[in-house]
C-alpha cells in the first residue's frame, strides 16, 4: 500500500496539468455567445422581413 501513493500524486500532478478546466468553460460560453449572436441576427431579420411582407 505505500507504493500507491507516489503513484497517485503523479496522475494527480498529470491531470492537473493536462485538463485546463477554466479553458474548456471560456470555449464553452464563447461558443454559446456567438451562437446566440447568430440567432438573435436572424431573428431580427426574420422580423423585418414579416413587416415588410405584411406592410404590402
């Protein structure tokens, strides 16, 4: 049993460096931001487009 604990404190170590979580939640929200940006320009244009539409 005391050779586990080395070996836990260096995959402790590795998944430290290897998995950047803060990062992986920036992609995440700029993903969602710009895939909110998109729909809400087609939402606008859609909108724009039934009033011209409706306005003839």
């Amino acid at each position: 049993m005391k050779n586990i604990k080395p070996f836990l404190m260096a995959v402790l170590v590795l998944l430290t460096f290897t998995m950047s979580s803060c990062e992986l939640v920036g992609d995440i929200f700029e993903a969602g931001m710009w895939t909110a940006l998109i729909i809400i320009v087609l939402i606008v244009l859609l909108i724009s487009w039934l009033f011209r539409k409706f306005r003839r």
